[in-house]
C-alpha cells in the first residue's frame, strides 16, 4: 500500500517542480526576446543612420568593393561607438541585382539573404536574418533598403554576432539550473517537515485507536498540533471514546444487574429444593414447596421477558410499524381487559378522555408502554383507591396519564425512576412482582415514538406518569397504510 508520507513528499515535490519550470521557461524566454529586440534595435540604429548617410551623400557608388569615400561615422570613443565601429567594419552594401557595391574592412562572405527576405528589401522593407556560423556563435543580420528617387538604390547589410546574447542565456540557464537543484533539494527536506506535522496527528490517533479495548475506553487523545482542524479532529475522536465509555458501562451495569435480579430467584429455588431434599416430607409438605418455586419461576419468567424485551432496545430497536392510531378507543379496551383485575382489588378504573388528534405509534408497543403504567398503579394503589387514565392534547402531541391515589414516591428517587433495575424499596417492590425495568420499557418506548415521559408524585397522595406522543399529521384515507 502506497505511504500517504511520500505522497505528499512527492506531491509538493512535483508542485514545485512544475512551477520552477514554468518560472524558467518564462524568464528564459522573456529574457532571450529582450535581448532579441535589443540587438534587433542596435542595429537597426546603425543601419538607418548609413542608409540616410548615402541617400544624403547622394554619392554614386561606383561598382567597387572598396569605396573608400564612405567613412565611419565620427563620434566620442564611447564603448557604444567601439562596437559601432566594428558592425561598420562589417558593413557591405550590395546593388538591387545582388552584387557587392561596397565591403567594410572586416566583411565576411555569408550566404545571401533567403529569396523573400530579399524580395522584401528590394521592395522597401527593412528585414532581419540570423545565420548560423560554424564554430561560433551565430550573427544576426540588417538588411535595410537605400532610396534614391523613390527607387531602391543599393541593399545595405550589416551585422554583428550573438555572443552576448548567447552567452547571458546561458549564464541564466546555469543559474536557474542550480536555482532549481537547491529549491527541489530544500522542497524534498521542507516536505518531510510537513508530512510530519500533517500526519503525527493521525498516528497518534492510530496509536491510541489501536491501543484501546474495552476496558481502556477511558483513554482520551490529546493532540499538540496547534490547528483547529486536528483539534475538531482530537474532539470528535475524544467525544466518541466518552459515547462507547457510557454504551459499554451501561452495557456492562445492566448484564451485571440482569445476572444479580436472575440470581435472587434462583438461588430461593435451590435453597428451598435443597432443605426439602434433607428429610422426607409429606405430599403437602411438598406442595408447598413446589407452589413457593412456582412463584419463583414466574417471577424468573417475567424477568426474562422484560429483559428479553430491554435488550431488543439496547441493539438495533424493534421495527415500529407506525401507524395513525386513536387513543380514546385503545385506553378503553385496555381498561375493559384490567376492569377485573381492578375490581378484584377494589380500585375504581376510570377514563378521562378529551378530543384529541390521532397519534403515529405502532399499537402493539403503546399497548405494551400502558399495559406497564397501568400494572404499576394497580400494583402500588391500595383498596378503595382510583387510578385515572386522562387523555388530553399537550402542545403539538398527545398527552396520556395515568394517575393513582397510591402511597406516592419520594422526591429523591423521581430523577431515577426510569433506570433499569431501581426500585424504590427493593424487597416490598419484590414482592409485588416488580422486576424493575417497567419503567424504563416505558420510557424506551416513547422514546422510540419521538415522545417522552415524566413522573409527578407527592408522598402519601399519589403518582402521575405522563407520556406525551407526537400527534399524527395527515389522517391518511381509508385503505391508506402507514404515514411513513
Ligand atoms: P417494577 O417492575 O419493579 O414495578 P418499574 O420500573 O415499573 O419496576 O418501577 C420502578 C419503581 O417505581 C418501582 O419499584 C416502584 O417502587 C416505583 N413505582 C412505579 N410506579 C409506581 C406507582 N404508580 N406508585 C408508586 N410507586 C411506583
């Protein structure tokens, strides 16, 4: 697998690579123009100021090669006019048919100007040419048209070599050569500098991924790279360990607590099948003692039940068929299956119901969620006493309350009520039945709706558990299925 390291090495290597050519390419060429049009411009300087000289001698040239009327142009001995002089040396003056008028000193036999560069002279135009000049450099070359009359009289040639040219680019091309080695060399080590600040970070927190387990989820990554982006990154990571910590605690507290709640049962079994088992007994005898573990295996089958049912919310939660559901009509059949229970235990069982909208929930677990409310306030509600389902409208949703005239709940144990496994009085609430993870089916279940529950209690007069439903939008038209 290819290293993220050298490719950002390689990365920022090609990048500044690619823009050291770009720069070397355009200050080579641009420099090489300069000069170009800096020679271009010196000679044709010198090659106007002989042409008007002859146009203005408006001396015959005779057909010699050595005229030695036409005299180099007088001036201070500047470094200007040196070289002035030696393109003079140079100079060569041909008539319109190509022969030689008149040849400067240091004249040299060159090819003649190509046939439409010629063409261009003879009709008036000032033309250049470079010629190529074995062993040395080349030699640019004006070629500018002398009029006499309007007509072209003689083509007028002078020259001079491209050494300087030649030679600064290439001195600019060393320089950029060794420019470019030094810039990639320092890239190559700068680059290291920075796949080491862009990737500690990421090590660290490959190092601290691979060292944890479940039981070193409290370890947290702290990262000293000083940008926001690694911090958000140390943040994210950190703020995960802390949701796994508390998944994994919770996880472990329930099946520590699940293994406590199912020990109880089964260890009364065992006791009692054990101190039974030591002597012989009488059939009623025995009976009592199989009627005590039925009670015990119930209890156990209960147990598992709920918590058969907790842990379907633990994981991945139930699908929930959600569907527009009335509530008046679902209450009241519920109360009509407990009406007997209720009465058996001389408790009146009522409905206080108002209009309310329909509420998107899956029947079977709002069935369930008040099978759970309804069980608790029958269980804890003395004879003579009343439990109230209220159906009313609480904000945008569907508020369900379920209210006794039970001996209430303490104010410190409301904030815990709805954890898994707390009772408020452990051996009373055992003996009711109470596995203690009622309650929070109840809250899972709302929960799962999109709702939510609350507990208002008042010690000696009674409980009100609330459970509020999101209420459903459309009433969808007969035959139609589930809102969503
Ligand atoms: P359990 O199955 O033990 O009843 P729950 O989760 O349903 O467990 O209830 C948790 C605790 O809340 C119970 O142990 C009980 O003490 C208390 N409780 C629940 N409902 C009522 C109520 N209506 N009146 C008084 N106490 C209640």
């Amino acid at each position: 697998m290819s290293s993220f390291r050298s490719r950002i090495r390689l990365s920022a290597l090609l990048v500044i690579g690619a823009l050291l050519v770009a720069f070397s390419v355009l200050l080579y060429s641009g420099l090489s123009v300069i000069l170009h049009r800096y020679l271009d411009a010196r000679l044709l300087a010198f090659g106007v100021n002989w042409a008007e000289f002859i146009e203005e001698t408006n001396e015959a040239l005779p057909g010699s090669a050595h005229q030695p009327s036409l005299s180099e142009p007088r001036g201070t001995d500047s470094e200007e006019n040196r070289e002035l002089r030696e393109v003079a040396r140079s100079l060569l003056i041909l008539s319109p048919d190509g022969a030689v008028v008149w040849k400067g000193a240091a004249a040299q036999t060159r090819p003649s100007l190509p046939g439409d560069l010629w063409m261009k002279a003879l009709r008036g135009e000032i033309v250049y040419d470079t010629i190529k000049v074995a062993n040395a450099p080349p030699v640019r070359r004006i070629s500018v048209p002398v009029l006499r009359n309007g007509t072209v009289r003689y083509i007028l040639q002078a020259e001079t070599s491209m050494r300087f040219v030649q030679h600064t680019l290439r001195q600019l091309l060393a320089l950029l050569v060794v420019i470019a080695v030094l810039t990639l060399a320092l890239a190559w080590v700068g680059s290291r500098w920075l796949a080491d600040e862009a990737l500690v970070p990421v090590e660290t927190l490959s190092a601290t991924a691979e060292q944890i387990s479940g039981s070193s989820l409290k370890t947290r990554v702290s990262l000293n790279a000083p940008y926001a982006e690694f911090q958000r990154l140390a943040h994210a990571f950190n703020a995960m360990l802390e949701r796994l910590q508390h998944i994994f605690e919770a996880q472990r507290r329930f099946i520590a607590d699940a293994a406590h709640e199912l020990k109880t049962p089964l260890t009364v079994i065992m006791g009692s099948l054990e101190v039974t088992l030591k002597k012989a007994r009488s059939a009623e005898e025995y009976r009592e003692v199989l009627i005590g573990n039925l009670g015990q295996v119930e209890r156990l089958i209960a147990l598992t039940r709920s918590l058969l049912t907790m842990a379907r919310f633990a994981g991945d939660r139930p699908p929930l068929q959600f569907t527009p559901l009335a509530i008046e009509p679902l209450v009241k059949d519920l109360i009509g299956e407990l009406a007997v229970l209720a009465e058996s235990r001389h408790i009146v069982l009522e409905v206080d119901a108002r209009p309310v909208p329909r509420v998107l929930g899956d029947e079977g677990w709002i069935r369930h969620l008040l099978i759970n409310l309804l069980d608790n306030a029958l269980r804890y509600t003395p004879r003579g006493g009343t439990v109230t389902v209220c159906i009313e409208t609480a904000g945008e949703g569907v508020g369900l309350a379920v209210k006794d005239t039970g001996p209430g709940i303490a104010s410190e144990h409301l904030p815990h009520l709805f954890e898994r496994f707390y009772r408020v009085e452990s051996a009373r609430d055992r003996e009711s039945g109470g596995v203690g993870l009622g309650l929070a089916i109840v809250k899972e279940i709302a929960e799962a709706h999109g709702g939510m529950v609350r507990v208002e209690s008042e010690v000696g007069k009674g409980s009100v558990f609330t459970v509020t439903l999101p209420a459903a939008r459309l009433d969808p038209q007969p035959g139609q299925s589930a809102l969503q």
